[in-house]
C-alpha cells in the first residue's frame, strides 16, 4: 500500500530526475525543490536510495532455524536474479502462528521474479525429496530418513545451480539493495542453518543419495519464456 510518505519521495526522486537536466535553470530549480522537500518532511539520502529496492516474501519451511539446503536454494537464486536474501520470522494472518519467511530484496522486477523461482524450486525439491524417501529410505528409522533425504536436497540444489547461473545478473542496484537493508532491517545476525550431517562420515549408500539428488536437479530449467527478459518464468 503507497502511505502518504511514499509519494513524498517518488515527488523527490522525480525533482531529482529532473535536477539532471541539461537546461541550467531547470536542473537549479528542480534540485532546490528536492532539498525542500526534504527537510520539509525529514527525508534523508538513505531514504531516496532505499526507495529505489523492494522486497518479496516466500514462506520457509522452518520457523527459526531452516535446513541448510534450503538456505542454499533461496541463496542461489537470490545471486541468479541480482537480490539480497535474508531469513526472518513473519506472521501467519490466517493461523495466527509465527512463520520463517526468506526475503529478496532487489530493484525492478528481480525481487518478484526471484520469489516466484525459488517457490517454484522449493516445490519440486520437495516434491522429489518425498519420492526419494518413499522409494528408496522407506525403511529406514526416521531420524536416518530425514538425515538421507537432506543429503538428496543437498545434491538437487547443486544440480539445480546449473539452471539459476542462465539467469545470473549484474548487481547494478546493490548500493539502492544495501541502503534498503540498512533501512528496513538494520544490524543483521549470521543464519544459522540446520546441518543434519554436519560432522559426520558418510557412507557411500550415503553419497549415493546426493548423486541422486544432484541428477534430479539437474532436470530442472527455468526459462525466461519467449517473450525475453520480462515474460514470466516457467519450469521445465
């Protein structure tokens, strides 16, 4: 929704557009009504840069603490489409529960795009997580399940990177991305992601799960579409 502050600053985004402009006067004119603007209604620099990103919100599958490969995933495809990822808890308006929710934050059209991506992707891991498990780890105990089908997650967000790196973009808008950040969400913690595996010796049953992981995602490839750069993605 656009607050009132909100048109305030594209009103001073514009004045400042305009303060570029090859006529003298024009530009002197348009500059001074920017400044103006601003301290009329306290708009610092930080503001007009930020104002430049945006952000998108994909639901997480853990609360406080998600799993390594899918920080992983929301990571990769963050890079792929030039956003900043950061994972914070949200609300659930209609459970009334606290959520884990993976922000990407980026200018233009790229927070969205990203957001739709990894939904995407995050689906058909999961999706090919639960085939894995119901044909080949049916029989193990629970604990040992969930631990092997990390490791196929692991081996299907590293297949997958092949598809994400088509899309990889500039990061002509990190200083708008890290005046937003700085803005929106101020001093950031380190993510701890949860390593079911961490320390361990596999076995090669064991490896075996990744391998078959990495070649599922490698069957995944995301498209740009026929229309070019702005048509909608679609998975393969």
């Amino acid at each position: 929704m656009t607050t009132e502050r909100d048109k305030i600053i594209a009103k001073i985004r514009k004045c400042l557009a305009l303060s570029a402009s090859a006529n003298e006067h024009e530009a002197e004119a348009a500059l001074r009504q920017a400044r103006k603007l601003m301290e009329t209604h306290g708009v610092a620099d930080l503001d007009i840069a930020a104002a430049e990103a945006a952000e998108r919100r994909a639901k997480a599958g853990a609360k406080a603490k998600p799993a390594q490969w899918e920080a992983s995933l929301a990571i990769l495809t963050g890079e792929a489409f030039g956003c900043r990822v950061i994972f914070s808890q949200g609300w659930d308006r209609a459970k009334w529960e606290p959520i884990g929710e993976w922000a990407f934050i980026g200018t233009g059209a790229a927070p969205e795009i990203a957001q739709y991506a990894f939904s995407v992707l995050l689906r058909q891991v999961r999706r090919a997580r639960s085939e894995h498990i119901k044909i080949k780890l049916k029989r193990c105990k629970t604990e040992t399940k969930t631990r092997r089908a990390d490791l196929f997650c692991e081996g299907w967000v590293d297949g997958v990177s092949r598809a994400l790196g088509a899309f990889a973009s500039s990061d002509a808008g990190s200083s708008a991305i890290e005046a937003f950040v700085a803005k929106r969400y101020g001093a950031l913690d380190s993510l701890e992601a949860r390593d079911r595996n961490a320390g361990r010796k596999l076995h090669d049953h064991e490896y075996d799960d990744a391998q078959a992981g990495h070649c599922s995602g490698r069957q995944a490839e995301l498209n740009r579409g026929v229309g070019g750069g702005s048509a909608p993605l679609a998975l393969e």
